[in-house]
C-alpha cells in the first residue's frame, strides 16, 4: 500500500483505514518541510540543547571495560531531562504539530518514559494532552503515571487485550482517527505507519550523530560494536543511524528474551516473529499459526512489545544488523552490575543492552571498542527491581 518510499524492503507501508490516509500524507507533507527548513531545524537544536540537556556525554566506563576486558563507552540518554532518549523525539513531534496548527496531542506510552516525554512537551509548548496507558502498565509504572498527571495530561487507562503497550497503541490510532482534525499523535516508537519510523528516526538520530564524533574526537575512528535494546526501537534506530554506512561497525539490537524464548513468554520478535501487520506497518511480529498477534513479555514495561520498527526488520534481512535477546534474569544481573561498578541506575530496558554487551566484550580484544546506548535511567523501575530482589513475583 501506499508510496515506495514509504518501504524498507518489504516492510512499513500504511495499514490503516481510509480516513487516516490523507492525514498521514499531511503529516508527511509537513515533515518534509520542516526538516528542510533552517528555522525549524534551528528551534529545534535549540531546545535540545538549553531544554533537554544535549549534548549527551560518551561515557567511557572505566570500571566495566577492566573487568570484561574491552574498551566500553556509554551513551548517557539517561541524562536527559524526563530521564530517557524519548525526549528527542516529543520536542520534535510537538514543534511540527505546532508548526501544523494543532492544538492537542495524544500518545501511547508503556513504560511511561514517552507519556511523562510527551506531557513534558506538551507543558512546554502549551498543548493539550491525553496518554493511553495498559491498566497493567499504569500498576507496573505508577511513579510515571503521578510524573504524567503533574504535568497535566490525562492517563486514559486501557483495559483490553493484555492491558499493555499494544493495546495502549490501538485505542490511541481509534481516538487520533476520530480526532485527527485538530490533534497530533505522538508515536513514541520507531513504529507506525509512514512517515512514523521515518519521523522517529530523523529525531532520534542526534544520539548518533554525537556519538560518532564523540567517539573520533576522545578514541580516533569508529568503534568496533554499536549496541542498543529494541523494543519498538527508536533509541536503537537513532543509535545506529550514523553508522548504517559504516560497514566496519557490527550493529547490535538487543530484545527482551524475558523468561527464555524457549518457554513462550518473551517480546522476541526478531528472534521468532514472522512478516506481519500491527499499528499501521509490516514488520516482525510475535504471532500464533493462525496469525493472530500474541502477547509480548518482558520484566520491562518498555520492551513489552510484540512487534518492532520496519526499518530494524529491514536492517535484519539485510544481514546490516544483528538482533540478539537477553532474559529477565540476565538483565536484572547486568543492572546490579552497572549499579555497583559505575554508580549508575539504568532503565531495565538498558539493562538488556549492557548484558548483552558484558557477554560480547569477552570474545572482544582490549584494543576494540563498543558504544552501547544507555536509553533510561532506573529510577522508574525501582518497584519492580525491589520486588525482583525480593524474589516476589515480579512478573504480574
């Protein structure tokens, strides 16, 4: 369906209904002009810089790189305002929703991290704002559903399907449809239908874009390994963004494996999803036999999703990137890890990425390298690390 340019390969497209076409075309239209035009791209830098904190620090860790024997850099998205790389990506959305004329902005969140990013945004630019949220979510992430309601938005529980992410993102396409006219949907994903994955990618990329030239100024050249979790995957596409045409550098998109692939409960969708279509695209995804999408699990709200980007489908059949998964276990393991050896609290999303990259750094040399995006901070997930610790079941 719709333009070539809205492919990568055979995926994304625009699987949605009739009405939301021609409001798809607008919001493309509108993109297009603005990422050419000098004035928007000057206001956005601008509240990157004085309003979220960029640019980032490339951390190199110290502590990690002695202990697993390569040199390994993080990417401090944690230390953006609001907490996570979400941010990126709303004051984009929200200055091309302004830019549009709209006056209200809606938005799907499963960790939170993109709802408080969008309630955020949308304080700061005077919108009105209303979040779908998973009724399991909103008890898995209440610390971010008070964030939310204090910068004044509206959590609209959603208690259908697995009261999660996806479901979150079905009633937010079926209210946008209705609402369209004068209301922006902000996708927190790199996910969608075009221009979404293009959109999310384009802001998201800054972490890239620094981190590459970070990486040539501290070390000199490239890294050997640039790594990320996938969910969705926006910080992982915005990670590899710079570096998709540096053939020298593995791209590693990490997934949530959850209790083990083996037993079902995991959001694999790389590892054992099939080509299909969910929220407007086709991509990987986690289906039955008879193509019915089946739920995602992961001890991370934010990895709890049982599809993935089209471009990161796209990346994997083109052999450009790998996609690997980690259990609940292995991440709650590399958080502690992180914690006690460089006095951070990572998002468990993140914490898929360093466990993953604890595990690679002992085939690496200690003359290589790795950047590994550290997506979030922890301070959110410290309810369900504390029952994790507890040995309570932490996995509702």
């Amino acid at each position: 369906m719709g333009n070539e340019k809205a492919y990568y390969g055979q995926f994304g497209g625009q699987y949605v209904s009739e009405s939301l076409m021609n409001t798809l075309a607008e919001v493309d239209a509108a993109f297009e002009e603005a990422i050419h035009d000098p004035e928007f791209l000057k206001q956005y830098h601008y509240y990157l810089k004085q309003y979220v904190g960029r640019e980032t620090p490339l951390y190199f860790a110290e502590r990690l790189s002695e202990k697993y024997g390569t040199k390994i850099y993080l990417k401090r998205e944690d230390l953006n305002h609001t907490g996570a790389h979400k941010i990126n990506n709303v004051i984009g959305q929200i200055l091309l929703a302004k830019r549009m004329g709209k006056t209200k902005v809606i938005a799907e969140t499963g960790a939170g991290q993109h709802g408080v990013a969008t309630a955020t945004g949308a304080a700061l630019f005077h919108m009105e704002c209303t979040v779908y949220m998973g009724a399991e979510d909103i008890e898995r992430q209440k610390l971010n559903v008070m964030r939310m309601e204090m910068l004044g938005a509206t959590v609209v529980p959603v208690h259908s399907g697995s009261n999660t992410l996806k479901d979150a993102t079905n009633e937010a396409i079926r209210t946008w449809a209705k609402t369209a006219e004068d209301t922006f949907y902000v996708i927190g994903s790199a996910v969608g239908p075009y221009p979404y994955p293009k959109m999310v990618k384009e802001f998201q990329s800054c972490i890239s874009r620094e981190a590459k030239r970070q990486f040539a100024e501290e070390v000199g050249g490239l890294p050997d390994v640039v790594m990320a979790c996938v969910g969705g995957g926006s910080n992982s596409i915005g990670m590899f963004a710079d570096f998709i045409e540096e053939k020298s550098v593995r791209l590693i998109g990490v997934e949530a494996a959850g209790l083990g692939i083996e037993t079902g409960k995991h959001a694999s969708a790389m590892a054992l999803g099939n080509p299909g279509v969910l929220h407007g695209m086709k991509s990987y995804l986690l289906q039955d036999d008879d193509g019915n999408v089946q739920l995602a699990h992961s001890i991370s709200a934010g990895l709890d999703y049982p599809g993935v980007g089209p471009e990161h489908a796209y990346l994997k059949d083109s052999r450009r990137a790998e996609y690997v998964s980690i259990t609940d276990v292995e991440a709650m393991d590399a958080l502690m890890e992180l914690c006690k050896l460089e006095g951070i609290i990572p998002a468990i999303e993140s914490a898929h990425a360093m466990a993953y990259a604890f595990k690679l750094a002992k085939e690496m040399t200690p003359e290589q390298s790795m950047i590994v995006c550290l997506s979030g901070r922890g301070d959110k997930d410290v309810n369900t690390i504390a029952d994790y610790l507890a040995g309570k079941g932490y996995l509702n």
